[in-house]
C-alpha cells in the first residue's frame, strides 16, 4: 500500500473553512478506513506556523492544498506537503526576486516556463516542516544541481500529472501515492 494518499474534490468552492474542514473529515475518515485506523477525534488546531493538525491524533499528518475549484490532501505516516497551483497569467520574475532563493531565480531564468513547478515545489515543502511562506521563503532552495531536490527531511518531492492547467507538487517521505476524489 503506498505510503501517501491523496483525496481529491475537483467540486470546491474556496467561499468557507467550513466546506474544507469537511472535506478534511471525510479524507481522514476514508484515510484511516484505508488503514485499519480506529477514527480519532477530528478536532483541529493550528501550529504558530498555521500548519493545522489533529488536536487528539497529532500522528495523523496532513497537508491541504486548493486552488481554482479544486481541493486536494495528502495523508502520510511521516510529514507531508501537497501544494496545487491554477496555472494563470502572472509576473513571475517578481514574484521569483521576492520570494526564490539564488540558485531558483537562477534555474527559473533557464526555465521562465516552469515557474508554477518551482512555486508547488517550495510550497509543499514548506508545508512539510510547518514554516509557511513567511518564515524565510527565499532562504530553502529546492533546486539542487539544476534539478528539483528536496532538502531534509524531505525525501521525495513529485511534481504529479495533473488536470490541465495545474500543478501539483507532492513531498514526503516516499514518491509513492495513491489518489482518491471525494464528492463534496
């Protein structure tokens, strides 16, 4: 059984925290189903950081991502990141000065077409140890010799096919994972 899981709702309509910790319920109680896991009291807190997690089942770990009407989570028994990103128009090279490190800046000028693969790339990583994007976005690189490289204690970092006009990135443990869609 991979080591990730996914659960996907392609129905999402960002308008309340409400409807994603809906979703987020019924990810877990699919995820743990999936694994034989008794479901644990699903009250949620949030780090300093912003990283939510389980207040009862702090070992139950997850990252939430949405972007353009689709919500995403990976589950994991190690720490995890998942980011998805609506490809749209934007000013990449100064959003890149302000928020990638040297050697980013410096791959995404070879690369100008992969800044949403850069982007998904930083964000779940971060995501993974809790930081967030204010907590020195620029200073972790996630290009190592020109290629996508999660630093520790990340071990993997898959940028996965997605619907069109998408990124996803996933970072964990293992590259391994399985997808699941929910139905809101």
């Amino acid at each position: 059984m991979p080591a990730i899981h996914l659960y996907v709702c392609r129905d999402f309509s960002e308008k309340t925290a409400g409807e994603s910790h809906r979703l987020l319920q019924k990810a877990a109680t699919a995820y743990c189903t999936g694994i034989g896991r008794s479901l644990p009291d699903l009250t949620l807190e949030c780090t300093e950081g912003g990283k939510p997690f389980f207040l009862h089942a702090p070992d139950l770990l997850f990252s939430i991502s949405h972007s353009g009407g689709i919500w995403i989570c990976a589950f994991s028994a190690a720490p995890v990141g998942i980011d998805l990103q609506q490809i749209k128009p934007l000013r990449a090279d100064g959003i890149a000065h302000r928020f990638f490190h040297p050697d980013e800046i410096a791959y995404l000028d070879a690369h100008p077409d992969k800044f949403f693969a850069l982007w998904t790339a930083k964000e779940s990583y971060v995501k993974l140890t809790g930081q967030g994007v204010a907590a020195g976005f620029s200073r972790v690189s996630v290009i190592s010799r020109r290629e996508f490289s999660p630093p520790p204690p990340a071990r993997a970092m898959v940028h996965i096919p997605f619907d069109e006009g998408y990124a996803l990135c996933l970072c964990g443990d293992t590259a391994e994972f399985c997808l699941q869609e929910l139905t809101p």
